[in-house]
C-alpha cells in the first residue's frame, strides 16, 4: 500500500487564537454558515470538543462525496494546534484506508498567523497516487480558511 502525505501553509490577517477556534475547534458549526454551498450542516457526535471527539460534515452535491467522520486525535488550546483522523465517508474505503491532518496556527508578527497543514494518508491497494487530488485538497483547504478568515474579519466580536 502506498502512503504519501502533503504540506500546507496559508498566512492570514486575524489572530492564531480566533482562527483556531473557528476553523478547527468549530468548523462544523461555522462551515454551513460561510460556505454553505459545500457544507450544508456538521455537528459533533460524540464528545465535547476535547480528545476523542467525533464530528460529521455533510456536503453539497458540490463535492464528490456526501460526508465525512472524524475524530480529534490531539488538541493544545494553547498552542492553537490539533490533529484529526478521517475514519468514514470522503474517500475512505474507495482511495484511502487512512487520512490525519495536523493544523499549526502560529501567531506572527502584525497579529495575524500562519497556519501549517500536514496531511497524511495511506491508500487502499491497487490506487494510485493521484496529484490532481492533492491539488484539490490544497485548494479546499485553502478555501476553508479564507472563508473563516472572512467570517471573522466581518464579524470582529466572534471567537474572541
């Protein structure tokens, strides 16, 4: 089986605590709000946003799958960082076996930050790696935190 991984940096005006909150530790309520045309509703189904926590995204017809599941493997509030594995739906089962992300929200100088995304994956015998579909995870990605970053430029009073 075939294992590959990819990197990521976005840099962004609003503060790494607001950020962190908003698009890590609260996407799911916050993604139906500013992207709905992708995300139509989340919500966590196990936990309380600590370790072990599950949550479910529901998309669009926008994307090629209708969800995806999963868990909070690590979380340190104060240093705006967290990890979580893709357990069920998106790709898993069809390409992948495994997914994890790591996000990094690291404050920098001006009061924004930059966020760093470490993605790994492992996939399913016989796929190949496909780049194309890294592309497309960058671009949503990258989609995903401009979106809050918006949210939160606009609404200077939320995840403070």
């Amino acid at each position: 089986m075939a294992s590959g991984s990819w990197t990521l940096e976005i840099e962004s005006s609003v503060e790494a605590s607001r950020l962190f909150r908003a698009a890590a530790l609260d996407w799911h309520s916050l993604a139906p709000k500013v992207v709905p045309e992708i995300v139509v509703s989340g919500a966590v189904l196990e936990g309380d946003g600590a370790v072990g926590s599950v949550r479910q995204l529901n998309f669009s017809p926008a994307l090629p799958f209708g969800y995806v599941k999963e868990r909070l493997d690590f979380v340190d509030v104060d240093k705006f960082e967290c990890k979580q594995t893709l357990f069920e739906g998106g790709h898993i089962g069809t390409k992948l076996e495994t997914a994890t992300s790591h996000f990094k929200f690291e404050p920098a100088s001006g009061g924004g930050c930059v966020l760093k995304v470490v993605t790994t994956y492992k996939l399913l015998p016989g796929v190949e790696d496909d780049q194309s579909e890294t592309v497309k995870s960058k671009e949503t990605v990258t989609g995903i935190i401009k979106a809050a970053e918006a949210y939160l430029v606009a609404n200077p009073d939320a995840y403070v």
